[in-house]
C-alpha cells in the first residue's frame, strides 16, 4: 500500500513538475537575473561566460535532481528565455532582443542548459 | 608446753589469808561473806521444807470466797456459721461484683465520654489546623500574587523599618536591647532571629526571582512555540497556495502560448512603429527609457541596434567610430556576431 502511494505520489510529483517546469524554470530564471546588471550580463557575453556556472551551487544541484522530471523541454528556447524575461527583467530582455551577440550568447547558454538536462536524465 | 593467752590477762588467784570468822565489820569482804551464809542458810531452810512438804502433804486449804454461776453462752453450730459466713461472703461478693460492675459501667461510661470529648477536641484542633495552614497558605499566595503584581514590594525588614522610624515620629522609644542593656541571651537569639529573617527574606527574594526567570523563559519558550507554529503555518499555506496556483499558472502559459501563436505580442505589435535613431560612441554600453512606455532598454557594447522589450519599439543606433571602446571585445569571436562589428 506504502508503495502504491509513493509510486503515485512520484508519478504525480512528476507530472505536475513536468507541467509546471516551464514556471519553475521561468521563477529561477528571474530570481537569479532579477539582480543582474546591463553592464555584468554585458560582460557575461563580452567574456564568453557559463551562465550555468553563476548558478548557485546548490541550487544548480537541486536542479539536476529535479531534470529528470521535466519532462519534454522543447520550450526552452532562447526567445522563452526572453520573454520569460520580459515582464520582470525588461532591460535584459532588451538586450538579448536587440544585440545580435547577446542573443548568440544566449542560444549558447540554453543549448549548455538543455545538454545537462538530457546528460542528468540519461 | 602449755599454750599462754596472750590476750587475757594471767589469773591472779587472791587467797584471802584470814578467816571469815574473824572478820570484823569493816574488813574488806566481810559483808560478801556474811551474805553468802546468809543466802545458804535460806536454802538451806527453804530445802528442808519442801522435804518435809513431801513427806507430809497438806490438805489443799479451802479458798477464802468462791463465785458460784454459770453463763449460758448459747450452742454453737459452726456448720450453720460456716453457712452463714458463706452466705455472707456470698453476698458480700455479690455486692462488690456488682459494685464493680457499676463501677466499671461508669468508668466506661466515662472513658466514652472522654474519648468522644477528646475526638472533638482533636477534630476542633485538626479544623483549626487546617483553618491555620488555609489561611497562611492564603496569606502566602496573596504576598506572592501582590509580589508578582507589584514588583517593588517590600520586604518584612524594610516594613519592619518603616515602622521603627513611624514610631519613633511618634515619640515611642524602642527599648535597646543588647549586652549594656538586657539580656546577652535574649539579644543574641534576637540577632539569630533577625539573622533568620534576613536570610527567609533573601531566600525568598531568589525564589521570587528564580519563578521570575522561569516565567519569562516559558513565555520566550511559548513564544518561540508561536512563532514555530507561524511559521509552519504558513509554509503549509504557502505550500498548499502553490500547489492550488498550479492551474492557474498552467492557465496563464496556455494563454501565453495562444497570444504567441496568434501574434499579439508586444515586440510584434511595434513592428511597424519606425526606429528612433540614436548615437553613441563605439563600444559604448547602457540603458535609456522607452519614449513610448518608460520601459528600460539596454544597448550592447558592440550594439547597432535595440528593442524596448514593453513595446517592442526599435531604436537604431548609429556608432561613433572616432571613439575608444568603453568594454573590451569578446575573448573569442562567436559566430554570428562579426555583423554588428
């Protein structure tokens, strides 16, 4: 009975992260940009940085405990970045929307991100 | 040998050299020896007339007066007394059995009496007792509740102090007591006394403090079992809101998605607005507000153009090449970028 419920409690758990990933996601995103600057996300694409690699250590840890769960994430693209961007963090969604390398620089960033989502579900 | 006692002087035997006859009246021990010839000759005499009283007994002489009579003094039955003396002591018995019974009735009787008198004495006392402790344990909470209430009570030797000062005010003289004006005895169990009392005070004073301590710790302790349970409360409730916002959140993505697919967002819908042209200098990054809806827009270093992401108005920016760059170039060339260069 006890693993019955965990078994549905899981498959639940998963289905409701995988419906609410793109949220998930959106929230992190903000939260973690919500205090960045134009000029240090310039330098982040003037220098070529990991934005994985600002990421808080445990958090990016609770992270790839939570990919597998994600479920499909096609949606994760450089323009849902921006327009997850877009109400909470403007200056920044203009950035990426109007200079070419910051948009490159961004593609870059969520292809890394969706490479270690498919390495931790793998 | 012959053994000599040594303790008894040696025997002197006296022999009188003259002859009784010959002594005169006045010579020593004539009158002892006319004695002990008077003495023998008197029983000699006295001797002589018993033998003759033996040899002729004489007829018993009559006596000079005789009493004639006879006292009846009755038959006695000793049996019939013996009864008698029984029956009696019978009776006698019976009377101090029956004396003793009463006796012991009424010693009973008594003895109840006194035992019940001493049971309500002893439940008096036990009532007065328990009236006594009732009332100290009362006057006792009602220092303690009128200590807690008031801190700044004072204690039994400054009331004690007030009064010795009242009354001096008033013109009464507290007697010295002391070794020049009393008894040593009396001052020094007065001085223990006080001693005690300072002590009970003191004790009492810590205990008050300890329950204070105590108080303010359970309430700290309380208060933190609040702020726990807050806390608790509204992680469920945070937890349960999101858990309930969860639709509401699909709801609004679903949305989004459909204002995407129709293409109603704020970057589309400025499209057709024309480029507002501004200048910098090259290498040169910043932010400006949106003309049209006050929306922060950033410019890249290496930018030639931009987009307010509120309205999607479009600026334009034109490079002054006389210029140093303010940000220095990427480290390593990405594709797709040498065209804003």
């Amino acid at each position: 009975m006890v693993v019955h419920l965990k078994r549905y409690g899981d498959i639940l758990l998963g289905g409701l992260l995988a419906e609410v990933s793109p949220e998930l996601f959106k929230g992190i995103l903000t939260e973690l940009l919500k205090k960045t600057t134009v000029a240090e996300a310039s330098e982040w694409v003037t220098k070529d940085y990991v934005l994985l690699e600002k990421v808080p250590p445990e958090t990016l840890a609770r992270l790839k405990s939570f990919s597998p769960r994600f479920g499909n994430t096609s949606w994760l693209t450089a323009e849902w970045v921006i327009e997850a961007l877009r109400d909470d963090v403007p200056a920044l969604a203009s950035l990426f929307m109007g200079w070419k390398k910051g948009y490159n620089w961004l593609v870059r960033q969520v292809n890394i991100i969706q490479r270690e989502i498919e390495e931790s579900r793998s | 040998m012959s053994v000599e006692e040594v303790h008894v002087g040696p025997r002197k035997l006296e022999i009188d050299p003259k002859n009784p006859k010959e002594k005169k009246a006045g010579d020593p021990g004539y009158w002892e020896d006319q004695k002990v010839q008077e003495r023998a000759k008197r029983e000699f005499i006295e001797e002589k007339k018993m033998i003759e009283n033996l040899e002729n007994p004489a007829e018993p002489t009559a006596a000079p007066f005789q009493i004639k009579g006879s006292v009846n003094l009755g038959d006695i039955d000793v049996q019939e007394a013996s009864r008698k003396a029984e029956a009696a002591a019978a009776e006698v018995s019976r009377k101090a059995e029956a004396a003793t019974a009463a006796e012991r009735e009424a010693s009973q009787k008594k003895i109840d009496e006194l035992t019940e008198e001493a049971n309500k004495a002893k439940a008096a006392l036990h009532d007065a007792e328990l009236q006594r402790v009732s009332e100290q344990l009362t006057g006792k909470i009602e220092t303690l509740q009128r200590a807690i209430a008031g801190g700044n009570q004072k204690t039994i030797v400054e009331q004690l102090s007030e009064v010795d000062s009242l009354a001096g005010k008033l013109g009464y003289i507290k007697p010295q007591v002391g070794p020049s004006n009393g008894d040593p005895a009396l001052a020094i169990e007065l001085k223990k006394l006080e001693q005690q009392m300072a002590v009970d005070d003191r004790n009492f004073q810590a205990k008050m403090a300890q329950d204070g301590r105590e108080w303010t710790l359970k309430l700290r302790e309380l208060d933190q079992n609040k702020v726990i349970a807050d806390e608790r409360l509204a992680a469920e409730r945070d937890k349960w809101g999101a858990i309930s916002s969860i639709p509401t959140h699909l709801g609004t993505a679903i949305a989004k998605g459909l204002v995407q697919e129709g293409g109603v967002a704020g970057g589309v819908q400025a499209k057709g607005k024309k480029p507002i042209v501004i200048s910098a200098n090259k290498g040169e990054a910043g932010e400006l507000d949106c003309p049209n809806c006050g929306t922060l827009v950033a410019i890249g270093p290496t930018a030639r153009g931009a987009i307010c992401a509120g309205c999607g108005q479009q600026f334009s920016i034109n490079r002054n090449p006389s210029t140093t760059p303010a940000t220095p170039p990427a480290t390593t060339p990405n594709p797709g970028e040498g065209e804003e260069e």
